[in-house]
C-alpha cells in the first residue's frame, strides 16, 4: 500500500508527482486522457501497458520532454506550466532511461557528473568523489568510472544511468524499462537494488516497465494504461479488475507464474 500522507517526509499532504484531468499525446495523437494520479514520497509506482499505450510518453510528458494536451502536472506542490518550474524540478527528480542513455564519448565518471557540472559549481576533487560515491552506491566496481560505456555490459550501463540519476541526491526517480534486456538474474539484482535505494533514500520512484517480475517485486501501486485511460491500484486490486486486458496480462500464464514465484520466495 502506498504510505499515508501522514507517514510522508515532507508537508504532510503533498506528493511527490500530482496529475490532475492529464491527456498525453504523440504526433497529434492522444493516447491518454483524463489522468488523475499520485505518487507519494516513499513509494514506488509501477506503470505498465501494452505497447504502443505510451508509457514512456507519460513519463516523458511529466519530466517536461513533452508537452501535455491538457491537465496540470504538480512535482512537489508547484505547477510545472508555471515559468521556470521545470528547470527548478530538474533538481529534484532524476531519470534513467533503457540502457541507461550514456554519451559514448564520456567516461562513465564523467557521464554521472553530467548534472553536477550542469546544476552545481563544485571544486573537481569533490565532484570526482560524488561520481566515485554515486558509483558505488550502484554496485559499480571502483575502476568502472574510468572506463566508456561501450566496455560496460548491459547491467553495468543500466547502473551507470541509475548513478548518474541519483547525482543530485533527488527525492523523486523515474526509472524506464530499467531490467529491459536483462537475463533474470541481472533483472532480479537490479530489482533488489532498486528496492534497497528505494527504502535507503526514502525515495518516490516511477517506474515504467513490462516486467511482471518487477512490479511484483517493487511496486506499492500499479497505473496501467487502457483504453486511453489511466487504471491505478494495488496488486490485489487489480488482479480482479474484470477489463480484459488488465485481466489476460495478471492472470495469463505469464502472469500466474510471476505471482507463484514471487508467493514461494516469500512475498
């Protein structure tokens, strides 16, 4: 469940992120409508749909990468159309996106001291070891940071992306398809990293992803994308929701096996 307002860090009554009457859209094409949504400091919001319902368009659409067709976007209590809010929000929430999203022409140290350098005036002896910090806290081994993405493994970029969105020691994450391509062992070490960071950092994570897994694992809540809609709930609600499509991806065979696994680990 998600925490209560009253168990959230910070005022009392604001969320991290707060959608009100959202619709999306891509090339002129809505692909949702009518978004009411809130994710809460402490917890981690998983957001699933099939492809093409525009998952990454919404998260895209709240980090100000793209523009909404109407509604209002709050991040901590400020409206994002007002002047100059998402540059100031840009502080407060870090992103990761697949594969991590590196510039291939910087080492991994200095691809995590991109926002550093972009938000902060830092001495570089102290920037140098908040990207050494940052990478470690990720599991990154200490001779990573001198190495370019290209002679990192899949994981270790996906790492490196999450260090680098963890720069600026932000409250809010978003993270997007973080265990795509991943073998399962990979995707279940970044699911109990996600989670560790998630409990350590106190952190509001939106989570994008078409891992069962995952979401079994991670999220508190679930917003899934249908019919150009926005359906939000907890596990158990949402595995007796009669809409077709919510029902077939929770209670197909894929989806049974996920819940089984995660019930014999002891979830």
């Amino acid at each position: 469940m998600p925490p209560s307002p009253s168990s959230s860090p910070g005022s009392a009554s604001e969320p991290a992120i707060r959608l009100r009457g959202l619709a999306t859209q891509i090339n002129g094409r809505v692909l949702q409508r009518d978004v009411d949504l809130e994710l809460w400091p402490g917890e981690v919001l998983g957001v699933v749909g099939a492809s093409g319902a525009g998952k990454s368009v919404l998260l895209k659409t709240i980090v100000g990468l793209l523009p909404p067709a109407t509604g209002t976007i709050e991040i901590f209590g400020r409206d994002m159309a007002a002047s100059g809010e998402i540059e100031r929000a840009g502080q407060r929430w870090g992103v990761m996106f697949q594969d991590g999203a590196l510039f291939s022409s910087l080492t991994v140290a200095e691809n995590v001291a991109v926002p550093l350098k972009e938000r902060l005036d830092l001495p570089p002896a102290l920037m140098h070891e908040i990207c050494a910090l940052k990478l470690a806290l990720v599991g990154l081994p200490p001779d990573s940071g001198a190495k370019f993405p290209s002679e990192l493994s899949g994981g270790m970029r996906k790492r490196a992306g999450l260090a680098r969105a963890l720069a600026l020691d932000p409250p809010l994450l978003f993270l997007d398809e973080p265990t795509a391509g991943l073998d399962p062992i990979g995707a279940t070490s970044f699911d109990q990293l996600i989670l560790d960071l998630q409990e350590s950092l106190r952190l509001a994570v939106f989570l994008v992803t078409h891992d069962l897994d995952s979401l079994i694992a991670c999220a508190d809540r679930v917003a899934v994308l249908v019919d150009n809609r926005v359906k939000i709930g907890t596990m158990e609600e949402l595995l007796h929701d009669p809409n077709p499509w919510i029902h077939d991806y929770f209670q197909g065979p894929r989806g049974r096996a996920a819940l089984a696994a995660h019930t014999a680990d002891g979830g």
